[in-house]
C-alpha cells in the first residue's frame, strides 16, 4: 500500500471534514504504535504515541494500572482535572467516586426514564417547523440529549440552552485542545450556584445525591470535586450523544434501504444503535499515560509518555469489522470500543442508548423519509467529531 501523507492529529482543522481515515487505514497497517512528532500545534510542544488497532487500545482500555488516566488527564493538552474529575482518576479513587454515580445510570434506573424520555422526544419533534428545511442538530439532536442530562442531573431546564452555548464555545476554541478558559470558568461558576442550592433545597436528582454523599472511606467530596463532576457529566451528557443521533441520520439518508428496514420493524434498533456509535464513534481519542516503560508492537515507550488510543479507528479496524466503511444495521456481534471498555467504560451508555431507541422510534414513526437540504457543517475539534449544523428536509407520514 501506498505511503500516505501524515496529518497533524493534534489540529482541530484536521477534523472539519469528518475524521481522516485514510491516514488511519494507513496507521493500522503500517504503524500500528505511530510516533507523532510533535506540532505547532501539539499542548506543550511535545510529540505523541498513536495506537490504531482494535487489539491495542482495548488492551490499553483494561490495563489502567500500565496505562493512567490520573498522571496528564485524558486529553493531550494539560488538564486542571487529573487527579480530581472521575475520568481522570484511577483506582481505587475511581472506584470511590464512580460509586456515588453509579446508581443513577444503572439499565434499570435508565429504563424507568424511558416514558419521560419519550414525551420529551414528541414535545420536542411538535416544535419543528418541518414545512420548510430545517437544523436536525439544533432542533432535534442537541436537544434530547441536552434535555435528558438536565433532567437526570437536577439542572433546570430553562438554564440548557445558554449551558450548551457555553459548552460548545468550550469545545469548539480554535485551538481544540485548549478548552476555553473563560468557557470553563463560565461553567464551574455556574456550577457553585447550582450545588449550593441542592445543599440547601435537596431534591430526586444526582447532583443532591453527590453533594451529600459520603464516600467509601467516609470522607466527602470537596467542592472542587464536587463542581468537577458536574463539568464532566453536563458536557459528556449533552455533546457525544447529540453526534450520535445526527450521524445515524445521515447514515441512513444515505442508505434508505436501511431506514425503510428499521421503519418496518423498529426491534431492530437495539442492534442499528451499536451500528451507529460505531459508525459515529463521537468520542474519537483517549489519552493515557504510562506508568512504566512498555513495550507496544516492537516500539518501545518509556514511563511518562503520552499515549493516545482512537476509538474511532479501533472502529474501522479490518481485523475486527468485516467491510468496515459499510454502515450495516444488522452488525451483530459488534465488538465497537465507542464507549470504551473497563474501568472507565461509559456511565452515560444506558442512557445514550435510551436516548437514542426513543428518538430514532419517534422519527421513524413519524416522518417517511429525510433528505439533506444543504452543506453539514463539522465541528473544529479532535475529541469530539461531530456535526454542529445539518439542514435536512423531512417528509411526514402519508
Ligand atoms: C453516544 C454517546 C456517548 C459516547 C460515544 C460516550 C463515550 C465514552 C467513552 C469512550 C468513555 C471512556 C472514557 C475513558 O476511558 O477515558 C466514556 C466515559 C464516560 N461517559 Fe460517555 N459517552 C456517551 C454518552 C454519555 C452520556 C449521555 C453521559 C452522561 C452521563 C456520559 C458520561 C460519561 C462519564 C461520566 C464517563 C467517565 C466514566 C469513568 O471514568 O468512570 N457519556 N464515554
């Protein structure tokens, strides 16, 4: 195969177009544990491994002890998270805090948000104009997600829409990897307000539950930690799900064979589901931190190097996944890492999954058919690949 040119990964420009497969199709077979040099645009300055196979960053997912999350945080730029935000600890602190949440995100708690879920969803689908073309991502994508996570959280609805601008305006900074300060500082004052009211004025959400916990060991959280688990949960809730349900979309406006088999037996959405959070695979990387030297693939990587594994490339990868660039809905087993695996394995999954099921069964039911009414719009980020703007046209139900 022939060389392709290498692509700077630490670049949110890289992104705009969608993720770079082609360089990952190259990746995975002729550098599987890849040096990338660093960049004018790599955090501090410094170069980075690449691991691309579906084998090597599940692996990576379930060594935790050889691979941190706690040493530099999760993302290749410096985080004021690691060591104090749940997915930037590791065990047994991990394991402490995750506990506090744990209850709240569990299939069966999910399950019983599935009728609210659903009014949610047809409220929301009443307030498209669909006489003319329309925003699937700020109708209707954003909004479920952005609705579910307020709700499950104790955060009043009416604050989303602003809490979501400030989000995006975090992620979408020019330079991705360098969330917006201000946009952080924004969010964590918010933050303080809100777990101030739940001391005071307890109510049936997460957000009362974690400000009067008491952790395994007895001791409670910090306020810090306390307003880093509502900056982890508020973001992961609103914005990986939302590229998920508009992804799966155009995926199936470009197979409408697809879409019709989904309208004729809706039962095969649970399985359609895992199809598009492979196909999507929104969180794209991870970034851990060795603890000691090891040795990936012949390569040998010294304790505290940075290491990035990609999801979305495990998500491709020809060695797991017949036909990989083939969206199939009927993919079953599906071994995709979209929510990634082990300790950190996704809190929101269930819920992300309910979300989707109850949207996708809404849409289906409701509309004949969707087709695009204009360019989409991607996204100026490398950790989540997503789109921020696609104009669709959508035909009711005869
Ligand atoms: C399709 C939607 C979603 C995708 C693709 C996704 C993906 C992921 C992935 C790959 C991880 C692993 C992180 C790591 O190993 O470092 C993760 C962790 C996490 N996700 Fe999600 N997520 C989604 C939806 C949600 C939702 C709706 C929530 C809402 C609560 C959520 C909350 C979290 C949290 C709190 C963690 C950290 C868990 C831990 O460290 O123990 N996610 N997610």
């Amino acid at each position: 195969m022939r060389s392709v040119e290498p692509v700077d990964l630490s670049w949110g420009r890289t992104f705009i177009n969608g993720f770079p497969h082609p360089f990952f199709v190259w990746l995975r077979r002729e550098a599987p544990v890849w040096w990338h040099p660093p960049t004018e645009h790599s955090p501090d300055g410094e170069g980075f491994w690449v691991v691309s196979r579906h084998a090597d960053v599940a692996a990576m997912f379930k060594d935790p002890d050889t691979f941190s999350s706690e040493l530099g945080g999760t993302q290749l730029a410096p985080s004021t998270g690691a060591g104090i935000q749940l997915n930037q600890t590791d065990d047994p602190h991990h394991r402490h805090l995750r506990a506090l949440v744990n209850k709240g995100f569990t299939p069966r708690m999910i399950g019983r948000l599935e009728d609210d879920l659903r009014a949610r969803a047809r409220a929301i689908l009443d307030g498209v104009d669909d006489a003319a073309p329309f925003d699937f991502v700020a109708r209707i994508a954003r909004e479920l997600p952005l609705q579910a996570i307020c709700s499950v959280l104790g955060v009043p609805q009416g604050d989303r829409l602003e809490l979501c601008e400030i989000v995006d305006r975090g992620v979408g900074a020019e330079s991705p990897e360098i969330v917006s300060m201000d946009a952080v500082r924004e969010l964590t004052g918010y933050a303080r307000t809100l777990l101030a009211e739940k001391r005071t004025n307890p109510a049936d959400d997460i957000l009362s539950v974690i400000v009067h916990a008491e952790l395994e060991d007895g001791s409670r959280l910090t306020d810090k930690e306390l307003r880093a688990f509502f900056t982890l949960l508020f973001p992961a809730g609103a914005e990986t799900t939302r590229s998920a349900m508009a992804g799966g979309l155009v995926a199936l406006m470009d197979h409408p064979d697809q879409w019709r088999a989904l309208q004729a037996d809706p039962s095969r959405l649970k399985v359609a589901i895992e199809e598009i959070v492979r196909w999507t695979s929104p969180s794209v990387y991870k970034r851990r931190t060795t603890r000691r030297d090891v040795e990936l693939r012949g390569q040998a990587i010294p304790a505290g190097a940075k290491i990035t594994l990609w999801e979305m490339s495990a998500n491709h990868d020809e060695e797991v996944f017949g036909d990989p660039f083939t969206f199939d809905i009927s993919r079953d087993p599906n071994p995709h890492v979209g929510f990634g695996l082990g300790t950190h394995f996704c809190l929101g999954a269930s819920l992300a999954r309910m979300e989707l099921k109850v949207m996708y069964e809404e849409l289906l039911d409701r509309y004949d058919c969707f087709e695009p009414a204009g360019a989409a719009r991607w996204s100026n980020n490398n950790r989540l690949v997503g789109m921020t703007e696609l104009p669709v046209r959508a035909h009711r139900r005869g």
